[in-house]
C-alpha cells in the first residue's frame, strides 16, 4: 500500500533546506509520499504563501499538509497543528499562513499547541524549526501519531487568522485588489469569473472590459480570453486562472506587472468597457 501523504510548502527557496526537512520526514516516516507544492513563495510573505496554500489544498489527497514561512522563528509566536473537516491535518506556524487552506478543508475541528518536545529533534534551533519541529512532528503524524499527543487544545478564536480579500460587486463593476503576482507577472485579484459575469454578464473570447486602478491617470484596456493564446503577443487580457481559480490580468509573452506597474494590494476595479 502507498505511504501516507505529506504536501510540503515554503519560502526557503531552492537552497539545501526543504531537502534537509525532507530527510527529517524519511528518518520518521520512511514510507511518507512527499509532495513538494512550492518553495518558492516570496521570503517571508505570509499571504502569498497562505493564498497559494488554499488554491492548491482541495486538489490534493487527505493527509499532513505542512507549510512553513515563518518570519517570526524564534519569537513566542505559537507552533501549531490544526485537524480539518476533511480529515487533513496542517502543520506550520501560528501567523495566519494555514487558516485559508484551513476553511478550504470546511473549516477547524480542533487546533493544538505542538508542546510535547519528545516529537521535536534533540536539539532545536531558534532558527530552523521547520527542520526541528514542525518536520518531525508532520513526520510522526502522517505516521499515526494520535493527534492529541502533539499538545495542548486552543480555542480556534484565538488562533491567528489571515482572511484574503474579497470582491465587492457594486454599480455595474466589480471592486477587486490585487491579491498574488507570479513569477510570470500575472497578476491575481481577488475574486473569480462567477463574480465578474454577476456583474457584467456572460464573458465570451474578445469581450472588452476596463480595469481602473486606484492612483493611476488611466483606465487599463484589455480583453476576456480563455487562454493567452487566443491574442497575439504582447496583447493584455484578462482570464480566469486555472491555477488558483480566480481572475487574472496577463500580457501574452510579456509581464501584465511591469506592463502596468501593478503591485500587490493595488485597488482595482473590472467593469464592462
């Protein structure tokens, strides 16, 4: 039979890091299946890291979900595990980064303190404790470590929460923010295809929509595509992004964020041109 299940998310980059929380997880569980989701979020950007997180979460199977950017390594911030409704169990830092994914699953049926240090490495770092601790305790988990055995319960009210912004529809537009830019300047606002359509109507290839960005002298032009191929380069569009299932501005071959100077938290506002 297959191994349990481990998805593994972080801002540690491509250094010897994840592997390093890798090997930690095989020491314990040697059979554990690893699924390295990104380890390429922004340094330290906790929201990035939680909205990719609650993208990704429903597509995977039941299992351990540990996710680990953690600027606050080291502080009294709170290391926690969190048991969903559907069965999954997250591992990482109390900051916020896991309550997303967390409502993706249907939402917390408990949450604990990871105190019990005999799960922990021998030795713990003030730095690494994604090696030391939320490794090992992910490890033994998957491995069937009864849940309660990790720590202490905490009330679910008092857990760190991070809500993602929401769209508003309002006078024929759609009020969004820009929640998430990937590495190929595409940038994600808040809200998806159903939300906009409430608005604007049915969106058919080529139908032209306006996006207005609060501070800029003008309104962005740009078109609906089912994919960037259906416009030729260097042509911006909007679209509904498969990989996080929300809207998305892209330039074809080029960067929608530099196209337009876009950046995180920009206002942004989708309307029928």
């Amino acid at each position: 039979m297959a191994g349990p299940f481990i998805s593994f998310l972080t801002d540690f980059g491509g250094e010897t890091a994840p592997a390093i929380c890798r090997g930690v997880i095989w020491s314990i569980a040697a059979d554990a299946r690893i699924l390295d989701l990104n380890h390429g979020i922004r340094r330290h950007a906790i929201r990035d890291g939680a909205f990719l997180l609650s993208r990704a979460i429903g597509y995977l199977p039941v299992g351990v979900h540990l996710a680990v950017v953690d600027p606050g390594v080291g502080t009294d911030r709170r290391a926690i595990a969190i048991l969903a409704s559907r069965g999954d169990i997250l591992v990482g830092p109390d900051n916020g980064l896991l309550r997303p994914a967390v409502r993706a699953l249907g939402g917390i049926v408990e949450a604990r303190e990871l105190t019990n240090t005999e799960l922990f490495l021998p030795r713990v770092s003030s730095t690494f404790h994604g090696r030391d601790i939320f490794a090992p305790v992910a490890a033994r988990l998957a491995a069937g470590l009864p849940f309660p055995s990790v720590g202490p319960l905490i009330e679910a009210a008092a857990l760190i929460d991070l809500v993602l912004p929401v769209p508003v529809a309002r006078d024929g537009g759609l009020d969004s923010v820009v929640v998430f830019i990937d590495p190929f300047g595409n940038v994600r606002l808040a809200g998806g295809r159903e939300d906009l359509e409430r608005v604007a109507g049915p969106l058919a290839t080529g139908r032209p929509l306006r996006v207005r960005i609060k501070g800029a002298k003008r309104p962005l032009d740009l078109t609906w595509a089912a994919t960037f191929g259906d416009v030729p380069p260097g042509t911006a569009i909007a679209y509904d992004d498969a990989e996080t299932a929300g809207l998305a501005i892209a330039v074809n071959q080029g960067s929608a964020a530099e196209t337009f100077g876009l950046a995180l938290d920009d206002i942004a506002r989708i309307e029928p041109a």
